[in-house]
C-alpha cells in the first residue's frame, strides 16, 4: 500500500467501508442480551435479599435473646422471640421456636422455612439456627 501526499493509504476507504458495513447491528444482540440477564438478576436479587435480611435479624433477636437468658423465664423469652418475628414478617410458628436452659447454658433454636417465586423457579429459604451461650 502505498500512501499519496495527503497521507491516506490507497484502499484505504474501502477497506473502511466494508468492515463498518459487516459489523452494522452485531452489538445490539449482545446489548439486548445484556439487558435481559441484568433484568433476571435484580428481579431475583429484589425477591431472594429480603429473606436473607429477615434471617439476619432473627438471627440478632436470637442472640439478644440468650443474652438475656439469666434474667428472665423462658417463657417470657420465647414469647419476645416470637413478637420479634412477627414484628419482621417472618413465617415462624410459635413450635418452631425452642428456649432450653440447662444448667449453666441457653439454647435458642428457631427453624421456618419460606418459598418465593422468582419467574418460574421457586427458592426456597431454609433458616435452622441454634445459639448457645453461657447463662451469666
């Protein structure tokens, strides 16, 4: 290839030419498929982090719940346990909270289950957690 004075290349613009005219509309598949996925995912995240956040905080009323094991019945215990779990919308039944103390030691046990949809998969969220600590 040789170049003129004005320092294009000869075949130049047809080269060019060709390779803008192959490529026209490849990148809006890819785009599309991009948005799609990115769509699936926030759907699903909106639906599925919420129940993650929910388990968090049971998991924080049950320790505050053992803290506090010395100090007040049982009872008293699991029906604060079970306030708290209605106060953030978690589908726990009142059996499905377990308060054991025995001798020196607390035992918070708290299982429930909950099913979302995501388009046409259904998660299911398990929560089986057991906290044991030292009754001061």
């Amino acid at each position: 290839m040789m170049s003129d004075r004005t320092g294009r290349f000869e075949g130049g613009a047809t080269m060019w030419k060709r390779s803008k005219r192959l490529e026209r509309g490849e990148g809006m598949f890819g785009v599309l498929i991009a948005l799609v996925l990115v769509f699936v995912a926030v759907t699903a995240g909106i639906k599925i982090i919420p129940l993650h956040i929910h388990g968090a905080e049971m998991i924080d009323a049950m320790n505050e719940a053992a803290n506090f094991g010395g100090l007040k019945p049982v009872e008293k215990l699991q029906d604060e346990l079970y306030a708290k779990a209605q106060e953030i919308h978690v589908p726990v039944k009142p059996q499905d909270l377990t308060v054991i103390r025995n001798g020196g030691y607390i035992v918070v046990q708290v299982r429930y289950q909950e099913t979302v949809d995501v388009f046409t998969y259904k998660y299911v969220y398990n929560f089986d957690k057991k906290i044991e600590k030292l009754v001061f």
